[in-house]
C-alpha cells in the first residue's frame, strides 16, 4: 500500500471538488480523504495501489468541470494509520 498527500490550488473551493474527489478515488480503490483549507486549498490524503493513485493524480490536474485547478503539489508518504473509507472535511 502506498499513500500520497496531495494540495490543489486554484478555484477548488465551492465547486465540488471534495465530492468529486471522493467519487474518483472510490472508484480507483482508494481510501483516505479530502479537505478544505482556510487558504482556499484542498488538501488530498489517499493510500492503496501506486497505479491508482497516479491516475487520482492526473485526475487531480483537471478536476470536475466547474473548478479551475492551477497547480498540484504532492508527496509521497509512508502510511502511518490505515483509512478505510474517503472522508470530506
């Protein structure tokens, strides 16, 4: 199991991003979750196949239509507890 944390930046916020997210990440198999920031970021936790995240990961670049996704900043971590669903905060 792998496990990336993730921050997004640009009009991520009001947008459904979080939902969206979550949604994706169910779908590839991940766990883990998606919250806000008071900065206007979105910040991503998500463990499970490396594959799989790497395609959150580009998923993460575009986002839904309504947002507008200027940067994605990620780092490769070592899990220190195990999620079992995706949480939006």
């Amino acid at each position: 199991m792998k496990q990336a944390k993730i921050k997004v930046r640009g009009r991520v916020q009001g947008v459904f991003f979080r939902s969206h997210a979550r949604e994706n990440a169910q779908a590839l198999g991940l766990t883990g979750y998606a919250e806000n920031l008071p900065n206007g970021e979105v910040e991503i936790l998500v463990q499970g196949e490396e594959d799989n995240i790497k395609k959150f990961l580009d998923w993460c670049k575009a986002g839904p239509p309504s947002s507008d996704v200027r940067e994605v900043e990620y780092a490769w971590e070592e899990p220190t507890q195990k999620h079992e669903g995706f949480e939006t905060y």
